[in-house]
C-alpha cells in the first residue's frame, strides 16, 4: 500500500476527480478527510470507503471562505493526528463563463475565489500542518489550459488555472528544503459532470474532442491514479512540477486534416 499510515485531505471530494481520489487514496492506506462544499456528496463518498474498509471523514467546507478552510485542516489533525497529503483539487467551472467582453465580473469573481483563492487557503492552513507532520506533499488541480488557450472560451476558468501553476511553482521553491513537495495536475478534457454541464452542446463537446490525439475524453478515475503518483513517494524527487494528464492536447493542439 503505498499510502500506508497516511493522512489525506481532499478537498471537492464529493463528486468528479476528488471522488476517485478519495477512494483510491483509501484503498492504498491512506485516512482521508472528504472535504465537499455539498455535505451530502462528501458523506457519500466516506460512506464508500468505509463500504470497502477504508476510515474516512466528511467536513462541509467552501474552500473559497478561510474560516472552513482552517477549519477542515484542523478537522484532519484533530480525527487523525496530522496531515501528510493536501490534495487542494475543488474548483467549478461556470456555464457563463467565456470571452472577456461577455463574462459578468461575477463569473470572474466567484471563479477567482474558488479555484485560486481556494489553493491559496487550503495551502495557508495546510502548509503549517504539513510542517508539524514533519513534511508532506500538496497537489494543486490545474488545468491543460493553463499551458494553452481553450477552443472554447472561458476566460475565467483559464486565468485560474494559470494562477494555479504559478503559484504551486513558487510554493514548491519556498518550501523544498523543510521536506514539503508542491505539484501541479493538470488534467485534460474529462468525461466529469462539470465539463459536461460546460460543454452542453453537441458542436462544443465535437470542438474540444477533435484537438484529443487519444479521439476520446478522460475519465475521472486516471486522474485519480496520476494523482495517487503524487501523492506517494513514486514522485519523492518532484517537485514544482505539472503532470499534464491530457491524451496528448498539448502535444498536438491542432485540428486534424
């Protein structure tokens, strides 16, 4: 079990990439705080793991508020002692998302506060737990389109994401010396719910699939094996780096002849 003694909190774990994670991680050894702004959804996934022998807890937490992000870190140290794993994965993606001329600033604002200002919190709160476990490793879900432009627009989404990999770069120099390893996943398009709701026609979901070397979209539970890589020590020599788990886009962003 390569998560053996661990303690992983996962936050978006409710559904999608964090749901696959959180029983993977589980699977492999690890004790996992279920972090999901939907309680139901966390309390399901933890229903899961403990269905498959696995010891988990849900925490209601919007990432985008510092009060539950602390509070969800205080969770993970309270149930189990420490945290070795800050898997900071929760994030949307807005229908109305799209050019910079046709976005509300709403759009952008609440987008910003979930996807970048949710890492940065998870990581303010985390880190120092990470540092009383001695070190640990934090994964930050980016996006492909943080390394390219989308074919379809959406601005916000993208901007976030590229914050996202600036910031898990600079976090991983700040701290590789205390034993703290900071990466990016950057997965490419998912057959998720929450692309899916964005891609809601068949010309978008056509648009985005012909720039897919692979010709299919992912699936949530590979990128929960890219991530279970990261978290483990199979990466112990990486850190600030972006795990592009894409079926090639950003190999060959093209469209075919």
């Amino acid at each position: 079990m390569r998560l053996r003694e661990k303690v992983a909190l996962i936050t978006g774990a409710g559904s999608g990439i964090g749901r696959e994670s959180a029983l993977l991680f589980a699977s492999e050894g690890a004790r996992v705080v279920v972090a999901d702004v939907d309680d139901a959804a966390a309390k399901d996934t933890v229903a899961q793991i403990q269905k498959n022998g696995g010891e988990a807890v849900s925490v209601r937490a919007d990432v985008s508020q510092a009060g539950d992000s602390e509070r969800m870190v205080a969770e993970a140290e309270h149930r189990f002692g420490r945290l070795h794993i800050l898997f900071n994965n929760a994030g949307i993606m807005d229908g109305r998302d799209d050019n910079a001329m046709t976005t509300d600033e709403s759009v952008w604002e609440r987008t910003m506060a979930i996807n970048l200002k949710g890492v940065f919190l998870g990581c303010k709160y985390g880190i120092p737990a990470l540092r009383r476990a001695g070190g640990g490793t934090i994964i930050n879900t980016a996006s492909f389109v943080a390394v390219l432009g989308a074919a379809t627009p959406q601005l916000a989404y993208t901007a976030s994401k590229g914050g996202v990999l600036a910031m898990t770069r600079e976090l991983a120099v700040i701290h590789a010396r205390e034993g703290i390893r900071v990466n990016a996943l950057c997965p490419g398009p998912l057959r998720t719910e929450l692309l899916m709701k964005f891609l809601n026609t068949e010309e978008k979901r056509r648009r985005r699939l012909v720039h897919i070397p692979m010709g299919r979209f992912g699936e949530a539970k590979e990128i929960a094996k890219a991530a279970l890589f990261l978290a483990s020590d199979d990466s112990s020599f990486m850190t600030g780096a972006s795990l592009m788990v894409d079926g090639g886009i950003t190999a060959a962003y093209v469209t075919p002849e």
